[in-house]
C-alpha cells in the first residue's frame, strides 16, 4: 500500500468560520495513524476531504506519488483507490455480507465465492455469514464486514470513521484487535478516526491529535503519553497531575518535594514559576514519614486490576494516583507521597508552548 | 433541475385553491355577500357542521376504546381483531351507504348519514390510536404507578396526552374526508356543501354559484387544517431512551371480557358484515336478472389502466418533492412538501370543479381529456406517494452514496446499484396506495371523465343512482376486492396513506 501526505489543508463550510487550518500529515506506508480529538475539532471532516466525498479550499492531498488533490484539480472519489469504513459499518441493507463485500470488485469477480471467503477470513469471520443479510450481524461483525468490503478491490490506503465507537465495552475491544490485525496481515496503509484516547494509543503507530481544525501534535503513542506538546493535549491523552512550581537548576519544587525533569533536548526549562505534569502511576504511598509530603486520603475508587486514589494535598489541590494491588489506603487516612520518575514542566505563563515539548 | 420539478408539482397541487382565490377576488365582495349570504347556505353549513361534530365524536369513542381493547387490554385473539377493524376501508363510503340505504331506506336522516359514515371512519381514527397504544413506554406507566397513580389517573395523565397527537390526526382524517364526501351523503339524501356544489353544478352549470360554495367549503377545511395544528401543540412526544421500548403488559378484563367481546363484535358486524351481506344479497338478486360481464370486464380493464397510469404518474410527480424534503432539508423544501398536503386537503368535488373551469377556459382541447382527470388524480393522491417515497429516501442515506464511491462504482452504476433498489420498495408501496386509492375514485372521476369513459365507481353510481341495486353490486364487489390488498398495508403500518 501506498503512504499519504496532506499539506497546508484548509477547509471552511460557511466563509470565515473554519473547519480545518493548515493541516499536514505525512502517513508512511504499511503504518496506522490515528486522528484523534474530541468531537467537532474537524477530524471526519479531514477524512472526508482525503476520501475525496468534499474538496477542500486549498492545500493538496498526495496518496502514494498520485496528487489527487491539489492545484485545483481534484480526482473523483471512485478514481482515488481509497478505501472507506463509515461509522456503524454502513453496509448497504438490500445486500447479503457477500453482495457488499464484493460490490468494489470488478464485475467477473463478483461471483467468486472464493474472494469473498478469503476476506471474511482476513477479518476474522465466519465463511457461513456470507449469506446473511446485515442486519442479523451484530454491531462488530458488521464493522468487520465493512472491512472487507473497503480492502476487497485493493485500496492503496484505507480510512476508518470512528468505527468502534457505537460498539459496547466488550464487543470493542474484541473487534479492535481483529481489526489490527487484519490491517497488519496486509500491511494496510490506515487512518483511524476516533475521540477515544485509549483506541488511539493502543492500536496506532502514530497519533495526530487535532484541535479546533489545527494539528497540534504528530508523533507515536509513547511520546505523546510522556511528552504532550501542551497541557490541554496532556490532560485530553490520559489522566493528569498537574501542580504549579518553581523550577530551579534542572529541578522542579512543589509540594511534592524537588522533582527531577524530562530531559529537555537542546532547549531547557527557564528558571522561574511552571507547572509540572505528572501522570496517577508515577505517585507511590506509603505510610506517614517524616521526611516526605503527607497527603490525606478522600476516596478510592476500586477497578479490580488497580485503582484510584483520590488525594488532598497540603496545598488543598486534589489529585489522583493509580494503584495496583491489594494494600490500599482507606478514605480519611494520612499517606506520604512519592514520584517515580521525572516530570514533565511547562512555563507558567506560556502553557500552549512547552519549552520541554518543543524539541519532541 | 429537481427543485424547479418540485416546485410544478406544488403549483399543480395548489391549482384549485388559487383558482378558488382568484374567482373569489373576480367576483367581488357584492357578489359573495349575494351567493354565500343566504339561507341555502347557513342550512347547508349546519348540515355540515353537525354531521362533522357527530361523526368526530363518535369515531373518535369508537377508535378509542376498540384500540384499547386491542392494545392493551386481555381481550381474546386481539390480531385478528385488528385485522376486522381495518377491514371497513376496503368498502368504499359509497358502497357502505348503498348497502345500507338499499337494505333500510328509511336512513335517509341525520342519524343514518351519521350511522353511515362513522361506520366507515371510524378506523381512521382507530389505526394512528391503536399505533400510538402500542408504542406507549410501558416505563413511563411503570414510572406513573410509582409516583402512586391510580389506573384511571394513568389513563388520563399518562397515555391521553401521548395518544392526542395520534388522536387529532385520526379526527382530522375524518372531518377532512366527512367534508371531501360525496357518494355516500348523496345516496343518502343528507344535502352538505359537497352534494350541493354537485347538484349546483349538474343542474344549472352555475359557475359562480358552485364555485362559491365551493370557496366556502375550502375555507371550512383550511379551518380544520389549522385548528388540528393548534391543538396538537409543539411539544414532542418521541421516547427519549434508547432502545426498542419493550411492549406493555395487557390489562386484564376478567368478567368484562364478554361484554368486550360483544361490542367489537357488533362494531365489525355493522361495519362489515353488514356491507358485505347486503352486497351478496344483491350480488344473487342482480345475477339472476342480468349480469353483463362483457361491461364489468371492460369497466374493470378502464379502470385499472386509469388507476395504473395516474400510479406511474403520480408516483413519479411525488419523487422530486420527497427527495427534497429529506435531503435539502430547509424552508423552501419544507414549503413545497406542505403545499402538496394542502393541495389535497381540497375535497375532490372542488379540484374536479376547478380543473373543469379551467381546462374550458385556458386550454379547450384538454377539456375532458384523461390528462386533465390524471391530473385531478394527482392532485388528491400526492400525499400518499410522497410519505413512502420520503420514508425510503430516509433510509438510504448520502452515506451509501459516499461508500459505493470510494468502492470505484459510478454516478450511473450507483443510482442502479444502491439509490434504486433502496427506493423501489418505497416507491412500489407509494405506487400501490395511489392505485388503490384511483379505482375507488368516486366524485372527481364522474366531472372529469372523457365522455364514454365508465370506471367500476361512476358505473356504480350510474347503476344505483337508477335505484337498479342488483345491476350495482357487482361493481361494487370488484372495488371492495380490488381495496382488500391496501387494507392489509395499512393494519400493518398505519402511517402509509392515512393521509387525506
């Protein structure tokens, strides 16, 4: 399959208001990337543009080393080779699980159970679904279906609307996996839309995360779970800990005692007031010591593989921290508090542009 | 290209009213003091008016409580009650009067005409109530009970004000199509605005006198339209879970199950066994006689090519304007699918009038032609495929459009593999319900028809008009067969074609 490259992408559907601000994005072939923002910052309005269902007002979309669009010209839809799965599977409902797996395909192929077969396979079902109408699937074998239909005719790259998210709990994980999977048996080229932090970090090699219609971060899960650009993407990623202090010499005091920070690259942390972000796992407790802050204990949320402990600091600031195991503090006790490992710090006054972040 | 098709089927639907509009300001306001000032007309207003009244109240007791019955109450084989008490609209107004009449002639009073016509509405307003019973959240009653209501206090806080939406929509149905009626009232010598503009207009050709009555009329109906709108209220009475609603547990009637029994019984008896005796009663007293097959096959065949042609047609009228309404969505949109439902609110004896006068006038060498009556077809019929047709372009959305797309299909290959076969089910359903609708005609199809032209209805009323009773009924056994299939649509979903 091929790569994606998106440059400068601006998109606005009434003048003066705009959807989509200068995006680029460069996709590497055979690599999933994830689109991930909350809901209305653009991200199915970017996917759509790619897909080629809307044009947008400037910038240029290359699949592989096709423009198909840019430089007022754009290719129709059905000419891009690109592969769709809408939200809820979108399966056409006049049609059997093999009549929509085989609508892409040429006319002389459209009998070929064999096809149809190796693609039901590919994702992960049964060759007996074949021919059932879609609405006896449910909700996963239906997005699963979708699946095969958009990779029948060989796409050079493959979009995915936030397929999962109409899926309960349990079916979601089941079908994500079998999706990746699927993807990576073929060396898809993906983007995955989606709202949920959690998919993207776990199925993605690399994570775009969009606000307000701009690109704000590019990078793989792990850097963006340790290195969010800013302290909106860091709390939006995963859980926070975010507490004011004084960074001296390399060094962040607060009312967790000195903490050391992230190596910063080639730019560091000035002097002065900042705020660190520290994530739930990184505190530890213990009982009361002398030589560490003590915090109280106001409630605990038990998961069962760990849990949160919800904590008032001596500062009256109330944070989280992640637990695992069976020796838990109970509400209303005093515990000290400890870091593992170092923090991330951002300028007070500058949040929107971490010196740390810069670099990453 | 599809709007400007949407709006010539609006101003084709609006034709009568504006040429109503347009007659009324050529006259004057000295004249319509002199033609609607008069005592004929405060008569034939007070006619109306309590036929209407009588009839509502009375459908809407009967629709009600049969509903009830049905839906939530224990009462034994309830499916096939609902069935039986569909069942009378496949015997035309019309037919059921001569029924009756030829069988008692002494109904030709108030109370008969009322007999007469509740009979044959009142599963007008039974179908949306029996509907709206059963899509009532039994969480909601649960809820209710909770908070400590009695059963009676759950009747009437609870269920009324979610069945009143279906309720004034199922009355409206029946003072539109009560004040639309013809055949029926005719046969029974009860003299509304809708007989009298006929008989105005059979005797004398009185041009200005019918069309006044006839202005009148339509002024009564709009009247209708707008106090329906009034009282239904802007509040919204969709569930607000998600989630099939689970259905509710049936009341049990214990010692009240055989009285409940026996009133729908009697209720079925009167509206359809009764119709339907009488008619096999003179089904054997008229083949005795003469029966003209060779007539009733080629009634029969002019007939269902008419119904057939103005299906097409009108099916095909209805397309731009329930493609709009769904997917440009917007004021104009919403304008010309409205304008369409007014068009035939517009009882069939005013659009036949209208169509009359104007093809005379404006265009002579159409004047009783099967365009023009096609047309007059279209104009009362509209609704009925627009519904369909806009509920199967719900369904399939821009979504599968977009998706066939990136599957390589084009423009041409998609409208043939995905848009058509989504729509056809629609399309047909909208198709049928015209059909059926067309060869039960009465009213417009004896103004318009070419000369010649004899479809089952105007040789019915031309046979039984003569008071040859026996010479009618086989017309009359064609319709009510032909009607059977659209009433086993409508006991299976309500919304399609209940629209006047």
């Amino acid at each position: 399959m091929s790569s994606l490259t998106v440059t400068d992408l601006t998109k606005s559907f009434t003048p003066g208001t705009p959807v989509l601000t200068g995006v680029d994005l460069h996709v590497p072939a055979g690599s999933l990337t994830a689109l991930l923002g909350p809901s209305g910052c653009g991200k199915t309005t970017l996917l759509r543009l790619i897909a080629g269902f809307d044009d947008p007002d400037s910038g240029t979309v290359v699949v592989g080393d096709r423009v198909v669009t840019g430089a007022g010209r754009s290719v129709a839809a059905r000419r891009r080779g690109i592969g769709f799965v809408p939200q809820e599977g979108g399966l056409f409902p006049h049609l059997t699980v093999a009549g929509n797996i085989s609508f892409g395909l040429p006319r002389q192929q459209r009998r070929d159970g064999g096809r149809v077969r190796e693609l039901l396979a590919l994702v992960g079902l049964d060759a007996d679904l074949a021919d059932r109408p879609p609405h006896q699937l449910s909700g996963g074998q239906q997005q699963r279906v979708a699946l095969a239909r958009a990779l029948a005719p060989g796409p050079s790259l493959v979009l995915l609307d936030e397929p999962f998210s109409s899926l309960d709990a349990g079916l979601r994980e089941e079908t994500r996996v079998a999706v990746a999977a699927a993807l990576r048996a073929i060396g898809a080229t993906a983007v995955l839309v989606t709202h949920d932090q959690a998919e993207a970090l776990s199925m993605a090699d690399q994570v775009a995360v969009l606000r307000g219609g701009r690109l704000v971060q590019l990078t793989d899960p792990r850097t963006l779970y340790r290195r969010p650009t800013d302290l909106d993407v860091a709390t939006f990623v995963g859980e926070a800990v975010v507490l004011d202090a004084d960074v001296r010499a390399g060094v962040a005091h607060c009312v967790l005692g000195a903490l050391p920070l992230e190596p910063a690259g080639d730019a560091a942390v000035p002097d002065g007031s900042a705020r660190v972000l520290l994530r739930p796992e990184q505190l530890r407790l213990s009982a009361p010591r002398p030589d560490l802050p003590v915090a109280r204990v106001r409630a605990v949320d038990f998961y069962g593989h760990d849990s949160r402990v919800w904590l008032d600091l001596p500062d009256g600031r109330l944070v989280s921290a992640r637990l695992e195991g069976a020796d838990l503090p109970s509400a209303g006790e005093d515990v000290s508090v400890s870091v593992l490992g170092a923090a991330l710090a951002f300028p007070q006054d500058l949040t929107a542009q971490p010196a740390a972040a810069r670099s990453a | 290209m599809t709007v400007a098709l949407a709006v010539c089927v609006a101003a084709l639907a609006l034709l009568p009213l504006g040429y109503i509009a347009v007659y009324t300001v050529d006259v004057g306001w000295s004249g319509v003091r002199e033609l609607v000032f008069r005592p004929r007309v405060a008569e034939l207003l007070w006619n109306t008016a309590r036929l209407v009244l009588g009839t509502v109240l009375c459908c809407g007791v009967l629709g009600v409580g049969a509903a009830w019955l049905v839906e939530r109450s224990s009462v034994p084989a309830r499916r096939v009650w609902h069935v039986l008490l569909v069942a009378p609209l496949a015997v035309p107004a019309f037919v059921n009067s001569y029924a009756w009449i030829s069988l008692l002639p002494g109904l030709d009073t108030y109370a008969g005409a009322l007999l007469v016509v509740t009979l044959s509405y009142f599963p007008f307003v039974y179908l949306p109530v029996a509907a709206a019973f059963r899509g009532l959240d039994p969480a909601l009653e649960e809820t209710a009970r909770g908070l400590g209501l009695s059963s009676w206090a759950v009747f009437f806080r609870v269920h009324l004000p979610q069945l009143r939406v279906a309720f004034l929509g199922g009355s409206l149905l029946v003072a539109l199509h009560l004040m639309a009626e013809f055949g029926a009232l005719q046969m029974l010598r009860y003299p509304t605005f809708t007989t009298a503009i006929y008989d105005q207009y059979r005797a004398t050709f009185n041009g200005p006198g019918a069309t006044m009555l006839a202005g009148v009329l339509v002024l009564l109906c709009l009247a209708l339209l707008l106090a329906e709108l009034r009282l239904r209220g802007r509040r919204g009475y969709a569930r607000s879970g998600r989630g099939a609603a689970r259905p509710g547990r049936p009341v049990a009637l214990r010692a009240l199950t055989v009285p409940a029994l026996a009133g729908l019984g009697a209720l079925v008896g009167l509206a359809l066994l009764v119709p339907l005796a009488s008619l096999g009663w003179w089904m054997a007293r008229g083949a005795s006689t003469a029966l003209d097959w060779n007539s009733l096959a080629a009634t029969t065949g002019t007939t269902l090519a008419l119904a057939g042609t103005a299906a097409v047609a009108t099916t095909a009228m209805a397309l731009p304007t329930g493609w709009l309404a769904v997917r440009a969505r917007g004021r104009l949109s919403t304008l010309l699918e409205r304008s369409t439902y007014l068009g035939s609110a517009v009882p069939g004896i005013v659009v036949a009038l209208a169509l009359v006068t104007i093809s005379i006038r404006a265009t002579p060498w159409l004047y009783q032609t099967v365009p023009v009556l096609l047309a007059a077809y279209a104009i009362l019929f509209l609704p009925r495929a627009i519904v369909t047709v806009r509920a199967a372009v719900e369904q399939s959305t821009p979504l599968y459009d977009d998706v066939a797309a990136s599957l390589g299909s084009s423009a041409p290959d998609r409208l043939r593999r995905v848009t058509l076969p989504l729509l056809a089910p629609g399309i047909g359903a909208g198709a049928a319900l015209v059909f059926l609708a067309v060869v039960t005609e009465l009213t417009a199809t004896l103004l318009l028809a070419p000369t010649g032209t004899t479809t089952l209805a105007t040789a019915f009323w031309s046979a039984s008009s003569a008071l040859e009773y026996g010479a009618a009924a086989p017309y009359a056994v064609v319709m009510v067969l032909l009607s059977a299939p659209a009433t086993v649509l409508l006991s299976r979903d309500p919304r399609r074609g209940l629209t006047p």
